[in-house]
C-alpha cells in the first residue's frame, strides 16, 4: 500500500510528481466551513428519504460533492443501500431515475440533467473516449483515488466513507462483470477503499497494468498488489 497520502496542509506546495515535473498540490479537501455548509445542505436533501436509508449509511456520512456527476453517483448508491455491493447496471439505472427530473440549461435550451451527461462529448485530447457508462466506471476508480495528487475520494474520507470495487468473473463478459459500495465507517482513519477481486481470474499478462498509487485494500487469490 501506497503511504504516501493527500496532506490538505500541502496545498499550494510545489513539489515533483511522478513524471519528474515540478507541479503544485490542488486542493481536494472540504475545510471546517465546507463541512458545516454541505452537512446542513445534505440534511435538508434528505429530509423525504426513508429513514431506514438514512440509518444504514450511519450518522457520520453525507454526500461531500457539489451536485455534478459524482454527486449523483455517490447519491445512487446511498439510496440504493450503504454497505451494500450493487451491480453497475443498478447504479446507472437509479441515477437516471434521480437526475432525470432536474432541468438544466444547455445552449440555452431547457434539458435534464442525465441527458446532458449521456450526451457530453469526450475531450479533444482524451486517449481513449468513453460513453456514459464508461466515465461512471472511470469515476468509480476516482473515488479511490487518496494519494498525494488528484484525491477526488479524499472528501469521502473526511465523511467517514469509501467506494468499494468488485470484479467478479462471469462467462460471456472477458473483462469480468463489476459490482460497487458506499462503505460507512465509524472513524476517519478505518476509511480506506477496498478492491476486491477474489472471485476474478485475469487475463494473462494483465499484471503490466499493477501500479503501487492505491491506497487501501486489496482482496485477491494470488500476491496481486493494485490493478490500475
């Protein structure tokens, strides 16, 4: 495991990443302030929610992200069930039914916000474009994210939870089916993500792709460290 963790008392610090260029750290925390201010905002968010939702995700949780697309990712799978595995399919369909009915403005006509990200173009630059369903997966791996640059999960961290991925082998699907968690924990430092590919056979020569950046757990067979 990867020690070297995001430190919201490096912010702005100029230091060398791992491509050997000089670079400075971004800030990816929520400060005393931001916490008080989403908290309240949460709380009346969930005001109509099931209370027995409400009660499985624990009393120290709330969703940290303004609402974009990892809010309303984060927010499928707490209504779905915290501390629960739940298939990828599940969690796109219930962030249809969540997103769909909010309005936004685009090019100045009126439309809802899971068509908008349905229908977002991939950047000019990108190596690999995704549609909407691989940029949800691609999010997930984000959420885990807690090392020294880039940390989008560290904010799930402050809040006493994580983003647990599962790859489970299944005939038809080469590259495995995936199942994912909001975990809830009852203290900051016992909320690191897992990665749990015990019921996953590789492919051969997947290994290139181990990386040390993931900071967690791993589960697995074998003496397999990280798959990026």
């Amino acid at each position: 495991m990867n020690e070297i963790m995001y430190n919201p008392e490096e912010v702005g610090k100029e230091v060398m990443n791992s491509h050997g260029r000089r670079s400075k750290i971004r800030k990816y925390h929520m400060t005393i302030e931001d916490i008080d201010r989403t908290r309240k905002k949460w709380l009346s968010d969930i005001d109509n929610i099931d209370k027995r939702v409400v009660k499985r995700a624990g009393d120290k949780f709330f969703n940290p992200y303004r609402k974009g697309i990892y809010y309303y990712q984060i927010q499928a799978m707490f209504l779905l069930g915290a501390n629960e595995w739940h298939s990828l399919s599940s969690i796109v369909n219930r962030m249809e039914k969540v997103m769909s009915p909010i309005m936004v403005k685009r090019d100045g006509i009126l439309i809802n916000t899971w068509d908008k990200f349905r229908g977002k173009r991939s950047r000019k630059d990108a190596i690999k474009c995704k549609d909407h369903i691989g940029r949800i997966q691609e999010n997930m791996v984000f959420f885990q994210r807690l090392s020294r640059f880039h940390p989008y999960g560290y904010k799930l961290r402050q809040v006493c939870s994580a983003v647990d991925i599962k790859r489970v082998s299944r005939s038809g699907f080469p590259n495995g089916c995936y199942y994912y968690r909001l975990s809830t924990y009852d203290s900051v430092e016992k909320s690191l993500p897992i990665r749990d590919y015990s019921k996953f056979e590789f492919p051969l020569h997947e290994s290139k792709y181990i990386s040390s950046k993931f900071i967690g757990t791993i589960i697995s067979k074998g003496e397999l460290n990280e798959v990026s």
